[in-house]
C-alpha cells in the first residue's frame, strides 16, 4: 500500500475517510460508525474532520468510532479561521479533543484563511504541538499566495499540509499551487476527490471508466492518486462504497486512459482562483 508521510509523524497510506456531514442524523449513525471501523481495518488511517463538521457531530461519532484502537488512526480536524487567535486555538483544540476523546490530534489544520494573523495562530500551533497535544500542523484552503503568507511567517516551514479541493473537475491548482507544494516538499491532501458524487453523473467519464474495468469511483479516486505528493479523502457514507474506493488504491492508469481524461477535462494554461467547497 503506498504511503505519504506528513511532518514528523508516522506515514500513512495515500487514501483516507473524509466525514464532512456524517453525525448529524442519528438514523445513519450506525452505518457511519461502521464504515469508519471497516477503514481502520482496512489500514485507511487518516480520518479527517473538523469543528465546523455538524457543530462537532462528526468529531463525537469518530470519537465512538475509533474507541479502542485510537493507535490505528490518524487524526486530522480543524479549527474555524474565527477561532485562530492564540487563546481561540487552544479553546478550540482543547474542545476537539474532548469530543474526539483522545489526548493528542495527529494534525491540526486552519480551516481556511481568515483576518487573524497567521503568525499568532501559528504560535498557537506551536504552543499546543511542544505540549504534545497536537503531532503537526497545516492549513487549508490556501492559496498560493496564502502558502508565501505561512513559510514567511516563525516556523511557517513546518506546515506540514495544505488540504485543497482537488478532482477531475477542479484542476486549477496544478497550474501554479501544486508545483509550489512540491518545490516546498509539502505534501498536500485533496478534499472532494470525486465531486460529492457529480462527477460519477457525467456520461463520458463513465464510458471510460468501463472502458478501464474499473468503478467511476475508483476511476476518479486513483487518477488524483496519480500524483506523489497526494493524499485523497473520499467520503463513503457506506461499507460497500469504502471497499470500493479502497480498491483504487490497487489501481494503476494508463497512459491512454489519462489522454482520455485530459480530453474530457483539460489541464488549466493559466491561473485559476482557488476553488472550495
């Protein structure tokens, strides 16, 4: 299983659980709780969240999710740009915790950039890391002029992410924030990998993917794998779902299958705003 390691922290495979709305309907709890199970099984360890998801819902359900074996996942969430002052970070993360009922988060990341300086909620990362109760930290939602903004900044250069929207159908970040990434050697995470389901709709990308033997899913999952320095966060809201994005993890694209899929969604050739969901 191919891996990515992020900060200083352990590697971890390329593919992980996304949970933006899970918790907020107590008739899916048990199959959300179950899906998460079967990942960590499965050696999907990252499981990304945030203080925004269901007003902490989903922090609470992974909380259930993963008690017993919090050794085999990776803890991401994030912290509400409003909430980004020193003392905001600390309450905030502080308030995670509890809810995720675990004494460390394994990644704590600003959710997106917001009007308090970059340099106090750094500090505040900071703080909470040297006590142990965050590994790493990072951002999201940044652009490339943001990504500047934090490696000027005391300690920026231990961003250890940017979580970004990433798929088929929003690839204006490989024109200028993806290379920027690289030359940096930050690894980045990709949010909505598969549209929240739109791109499976789109008739032509389906022939392809018959074409190729595999799911839609699967197609649009491994061709964001494609990159190196990627890790994608699908959300499966069931078990049959997870297995299915797991087995793009085994999957390899051809060249004519990527010629296909530039055709159908072409490379940006000049900057694009950077898109979020």
């Amino acid at each position: 299983m191919r891996k990515i390691k992020f900060g200083s922290e352990r590697e971890v495979p390329v593919l992980g659980m996304g949970t933006w709305m899970i918790g907020e309907g107590r008739s899916d709890r048990r199959d959300e709780i179950a899906v998460l199970r079967e990942g960590l099984e499965r050696g999907l360890e990252v499981i990304d969240t945030a203080e925004m998801y269901g007003d902490g819902r989903s922090e609470e359900l992974i909380g259930e999710a993963i008690e017993g074996q919090r050794d085999k996942a990776f803890l991401v969430s994030k912290v509400y740009p409003y909430n980004a002052t020193f003392d905001g970070v600390l309450a905030a993360c502080e308030r995670t915790l509890r809810r995720l009922k675990t004494e460390y988060l394994d990644m704590y990341l600003l959710h997106w950039p917001g009007s308090v300086p970059l340099q106090e909620t750094i500090d505040a990362f900071k703080w909470l890391q040297e006590r142990g109760f965050i590994r790493d930290w990072g951002v999201s939602n940044f652009d490339p002029m943001d990504m500047e903004e934090v490696w000027a900044c005391d300690g920026g250069q231990d961003c250890a992410t940017n979580q970004i929207l990433y798929n088929l159908t929003r690839r204006g970040p490989e024109f200028d924030l993806l290379p920027l990434m690289e030359e940096n050697n930050t690894p980045v995470m990709a949010y909505s990998p598969i549209e929240q389901g739109r791109l499976l709709r789109d008739h032509s990308f389906n022939a392809v993917a018959r074409e190729a033997g595999m799911t839609p899913a699967q197609l649009g999952l491994a061709w964001v794998l494609r990159r190196a320095n990627m890790l994608a966060i699908p959300k499966a809201s069931h078990v049959l779902r997870l297995r299915e994005n797991r087995a793009a993890l085994d999957t390899q694209l051809g060249n004519d299958v990527l010629a296909q899929l530039d055709a159908l969604y072409p490379a940006p050739t000049r900057p694009v705003s950077l898109e979020m969901l």
